[in-house]
C-alpha cells in the first residue's frame, strides 16, 4: 500500500514535468521559432512510468547503489534513443531533438530522486505554481495563434493540474508527511500571497507581450515596450470614459461639458478655439520606461541581496561550530592508612570466616588456582569441587561437592561442624599438581 502511495503522489511530480517540456515546445511554435512539433505525449509517460516503477522496486529491495545507478543509466539511454527517433518537428532542428532528449534524461533522474528520498510537499506546491504559470501561457498562446490539434495537450495540461493538487493535499494531510509548507505565521502568508501575486502579473504581463507579438509582429523590444504602453493607453481611455458616463448621469452635472469618446485636445482646440496642449516629445516614453525597468531592477537586486544575506546567516547559524567541553567525576581520594585499615578488616573476617561454608567454598577456589586449576565463570560451586576431585582424595571432595551444594542450592539449613571442616580443610589443602605429559623422542 506505501509503495502505491508513493507512486501515486510522485508520479504527479513526473507527468508534470512532461507537461511542462511539452508546453515549451508549442511556446516555440507561438513565439515563431518552429512552424510544427509534434510531442509523443503517450509514449513518453509510458517511458516515465516504466522507470519510475522499476526505481520503487528496486529502492524497495534495499538493494545497493550500483542496481540502481545500472538501471537508470540504461533506461536513460534508452529514453534518449527512443525520443531522438520518434520526435518530429518542422523544420527539422537537431538541437531541439537534443534538448527534448536531455530533458527526458533530466526527468528520469528526477525519478531516481522520488523513489529515494522523503516526497515533500514544498516541492508539489512549487510545481503547482510553475505549472500553472505556463499551462496559462500555453493556453493563452493557443488561443491566439489557433494552434490545431492541441485539445489532447490542453485536456493533459488541465488533469495534470488537478492531479498535483490532489497530490499535495493528500500529502499534506497523510501521517507520515515528512515536511511541513511553511507561511503559518502572519509574515509568512503575506509573503507566499506577495509570490503568488508577482508570479499572477507576470504571467499577465508575458501573455499581452505574446499577444502584441502575434498581432504586430514586432522585431525590437522597443516596439514591444511602446505597443505596451499604447495598449495600456487604450485601456485607460476606456476605464476613462466609462467614468465620464457614470459622472454624468449623477443630478447637477453638466451634460455638455463632456468631451465625447475618442475626442483629443487638438479637435476641441479646433472647435472651441482655445490653445491645444502641447505633445509630450517622443523620447518622453522611453525615458519612463528606462525609470521604470531601473526601478524594478534595484528592488529586484535588493530582494535577492537580503534573500543572500539570510540564507548566509541561516547556513552559519546552522554549522557554527559546536564547542564540547568534557568533564570528569571527582570522588575523595582516600590516604594510604585508611585503605590498609579497611584491607585489614578484610582480612580479619575472612579469618573469623574460614571455618563456615562460605569459607571452605574461598579455601577451594585458592588451592585449586595453587595447582593451576582456576574456577571458570560456568561453575558452580560444587561443580568446582567436581573438577578438583581427580588431582586430591576423590571420597572426601565428592563429600564436600555434596554439602557444598546442599548449602548454596537447595535452599536448606545444612551444618558445618568442626570434625566436617577439618575432613574437607584437609582434602583440599593436600591437591596435587596435574602431571605433565612430557613427549620422548627417540632417534633412529
């Protein structure tokens, strides 16, 4: 279900990205730089959704880097081959087949990236925005060049749109979301709304720069700029007049007062006979339009300078050095007299001790490492003895293994007398060394 999940949500990221590359190259056909292209839509999501699917079930796998990076590299190629071979346009321009090749090689890397790391939701929302933009753009461009047999593209652009929203909210409201898109705050909202709105009067912008385009055919960005301004122009003159309209219908106003649509100062000059207002010169509009480009460009700058200087104070805020300071325990370091004191009061009970089974259980432990027989952690008390019995008298060290065992294990009250740790003292203080078997060699 995780693994559906994913490739769900991730496969939105991708069929953006094919809608974007296909949405570019009608641009080029809008902006008259192609006469035709024709994009293999079907094939090159069938391409995306294979290596996307073979990605998840490799990453899945938790195999190695090298399956991956093998696989990726020969779907690349083999992307690129198939793109390059299927991919029309009039006229027949190999650097566009080259761009349309290295963006599918881009996008099936974008694939290794949503199959391995951690789907985040700024990154939906940032290609919900930028599909937007140029889905607009696209359509827009449609609509005044007529371009044919673009309702598939149109269709696709609109689902994809859809599909990235429903994407990012599944995203945003899922328990195992990994980030969260920022702009809770009151600064923050404002800013994301001040984004949005930029990027809203720019698509405007570029759309009425299109439609000038295709209208005039213009060649310099100067016609471009002064176009602008007429139509702005015009735009205004119409915002004026219907003002003229309502104003006059209000009670008291003075109907012929109104200068009639489409009228200049020169006509009334003419009618009235007063002195018409003199023209602004002709280098008036480009020295506004100079002002105004300088304008944006110093808030422009500035923007980017401050958004500089945050992400400089954010990466050194985040590795400062960090200082570790080490400290160790002190305990009071006790005099030399104090510790033979305590070491002889050790010593005196372990002698007032000796005689009871605690002390038999010592005295065995000690004469068997004299013989070079150590108790291992495994053993038992009594087990010891066992080990002990072959190298002394056998009778007495079972005898001794028996009580020691009825003492430690049994739960039991067991006596010790003083006949019982003469018997057991003896057999253990008379262990013999094991015999080492020495090899004898005898020359031939």
């Amino acid at each position: 279900m995780k693994l559906l999940r994913k490739f769900i949500i991730g496969m939105s990221i991708l069929l953006a990205d094919i809608v974007l590359l296909s949405c570019c190259l009608y641009l080029t056909v809008i902006a008259n730089r192609m006469e035709q292209v024709q994009p293999n839509l079907l094939l090159w999501i069938g391409l995306i959704i294979i290596g996307y699917l073979v990605n998840l079930h490799i990453v899945k796998r938790k195999s190695r880097v090298g399956p991956i990076a093998l696989w990726n590299v020969i779907w690349m190629i083999a992307t690129a081959a198939i793109a390059a071979l299927t991919f029309d346009c009039q006229p027949n321009s190999i650097p566009l087949k080259i761009f349309v090749c290295g963006v599918l090689i881009v996008i099936q890397g974008h694939s290794i990236a949503q199959a391995i790391l951690p789907q985040r939701a700024e990154s939906h929302l940032t290609f919900l925005d930028i599909q937007v933009v140029v889905v607009a753009i696209f359509l827009a461009g449609c609509h005044l060049k007529q371009l044919p047999d673009v309702m598939g593209l149109q269709i696709l652009g609109f689902f994809s749109v859809g599909y990235t929203l429903a994407a990012l909210i599944f995203l945003r409201t899922s328990e195992e979301q990994v980030a969260v898109v920022k702009g809770d705050s009151v600064a923050g909202r404002a800013k994301v709304f001040g984004l949005l709105g930029s990027i809203v009067a720019a698509s405007c912008i570029l759309c009425a720069v299109l439609a000038i385009m295709a209208q005039h055919a213009t060649r310099s960005l100067m016609d471009i700029f002064l176009l602008l301004l007429a139509a702005i122009k015009g735009g205004l003159a119409r915002i004026g007049a219907v003002l003229t309209h309502i104003f006059s219908r209000i009670p008291g106003a003075d109907a012929e007062g109104v200068l009639p649509q489409g009228s200049t100062s020169e006509t009334v000059a003419e009618e009235t006979g007063a002195q018409a207002i003199m023209r602004l010169p002709d280098w008036m509009l480009p020295l506004a339009g100079i002002i105004l480009v300088a304008v944006i460009a110093i808030i422009v700058i500035r923007l980017l300078y401050k958004l500089r200087r945050e992400k400089i104070r954010i990466s050194k805020k985040i590795y400062e050095a960090v200082k570790i300071t080490s400290s160790t325990l002190t305990r009071e370091k006790t005099s030399l007299l104090r510790r033979l004191l305590e070491k002889w009061k050790l010593r005196l009970k372990m002698y007032r001790e000796r005689k009871t089974p605690q002390g038999l259980a010592v005295l065995a432990r000690k004469s068997g490492k004299s013989i070079g027989i150590e108790m291992l952690p495994k053993d038992s008390w009594h087990g010891y003895v066992l080990r002990l019995a072959p190298y002394g008298d056998a009778e007495k060290l079972h005898a001794l293994a028996e009580y020691l065992k009825q003492f430690f294990y049994s739960g039991q009250a067991a006596k010790l007398t003083k006949e019982q740790y003469q018997i057991f003292a003896e057999a253990l203080k008379t262990l013999k060394k094991p015999e080492k078997h020495k090899e004898k060699t005898t020359l031939v």
